[in-house]
C-alpha cells in the first residue's frame, strides 16, 4: 500500500483525507479567529495580494480549491461584482469548513454555488473557469501532482491558477519561526481552539511541503508553461501563479 506524510508520520495514503478531515472538523468553528491570531492578521494581506495577481475581469468564472471559511470566494465575488459580474463555485473535502463558509456569505449577503470535492477528482468539466485558486490547502492533499493536474484541467487554455501556500522562510527567520511554530502555536491552539494536535499538524505539516523552488517545478510538470513566484512575508507564505499551456 502507498505512504504518504501526514505530518511527521508516515501514513497510508487512503487514510491520509480522513486524517485531514478530522483535522478541520476539530478546528472549523475557530479557524478564523485563529488565522487572524497566529498569523498577526497577515493572512488577510497574503489574499488581498492573491486578489491582485488574479487579475479578474468582468465575466470570469472562477473556482476556489480548500475554499474553507469562503473568505477568499468572497472576495472574488465582490470584485467581480465591482467589475460587472462574473462567477465564484468554492469548493472544500470538508463539509464543516464549507458550512462556516456558507455562513461567511450568506451573512455579506451572497450565495455561492458550495460544492463538498475532493481536489483530486473535481466535478467540473474541461476548461471551464477563468482562475482557480488554492489558499493554504495544497499542503493537506494526498497526491498534490494529481490535484493540479486536476485544476489545470478545469481551466480554460491560459487560464490562472494561484496557489497561496506556507513556504519555506529566509534563512535569517527560521530558528524564531521554528520556535513559533513549535512551541507558541500548539499552546495556542489548545487555549484558543481546544486543539493543540491539530496546530501541531499545522506545523509539521509546512515543513513537509514542497519550497518554492519544488513547487514551482512540480506546477510546471502539472499543466503550467509559466510559473511566477511572489515571497511574501520573508518567506513564510509564497505564492505562485500558473499559466496553463
């Protein structure tokens, strides 16, 4: 049977997706109010330039992977209203996310098209979207070469994929962001979300994840002629945006 990494352990990688589920069952009713904690508020600078480098234009279709909470799929939205109109679906393997995402929107006064998929095997069809976007999810799926071959195959020819991802931090950060990330964020998670595993996870599970350089290696083997790379914050956070062939 295939391993995988679920963490620091290796696991099989059919459990991998259930692992992970039960991550994010734990921490839903509290993922915000944590993102905002352990990253300063950052978190909502990092997608506010993703919005950016997504360059919508009036009628795009675009899908949001791992949407979570929705706070990116709402964002989308909002511009595309400002722009005209357009469409956002978001997606998420976890229905408890998903449902604090519906709430998220519903109480701005929207309603997205909500759809529970595994990144792996979305159901859509060819070439359908404009962007499809991935903020902090990429490093929780199984087979992360399958899940963007996936979304390369959703998006229409030269359309973007962003990737919003934890990445590996500039040198000169890396023993206070390691002491961060294993000391302080477990002791927050257990006072603030009654999880410390799961931001133990959350850690491990960085370490773990392709750096920029990989990544960008393993999008362009996936579908994507042209692979830009933003470092944002030192490091702790890239984002790479790809051109499907």
């Amino acid at each position: 049977m295939t391993s995988t990494h679920f963490g620091f352990q290796t696991v099989d990688a059919a459990d991998k997706a259930q692992r992970v589920r039960g991550v994010f069952d734990s921490v839903a009713s509290r993922y915000d109010v944590m993102n905002d904690l352990m990253s300063l508020g950052l978190h909502r600078a990092w997608k506010a330039y993703a919005l950016q480098v997504a360059r919508l234009q009036m009628g795009h279709q675009v899908l949001d992977v791992a949407s979570g909470t929705g706070d990116l799929a709402l964002a989308f939205a909002r511009e595309l209203q400002s722009l005209g109109g357009g469409g956002v679906v978001a997606t998420d393997i976890n229905e408890a996310m998903l449902a604090q995402g519906r709430q998220r929107l519903a109480d701005a006064g929207l309603s997205l098209p909500t759809v529970v998929a595994d990144a792996e095997h979305l159901p859509f069809e060819d070439g359908r979207f404009d962007v499809v976007s991935v903020a902090f999810g990429l490093r929780n799926m199984t087979d992360k070469s399958t899940a963007l071959r996936e979304m390369a195959r959703v998006l229409k020819p030269r359309g973007r994929l962003l990737v919003l991802e934890f990445s590996q931090v500039a040198k000169p950060l890396r023993k206070a962001y390691d002491w961060y990330s294993f000391r302080v964020l477990p002791v927050l998670g257990q006072r603030v979300a009654g999880d410390a595993d799961s931001y133990r996870y959350l850690a491990e599970s960085i370490r773990m994840h392709p750096n920029q350089a990989d990544l960008k290696a393993l999008m362009q083997r996936s579908g994507f002629g042209h692979v830009d790379v933003h470092n944002l914050s030192g490091g702790i956070v890239a984002l790479h945006m790809g051109i499907k062939c």
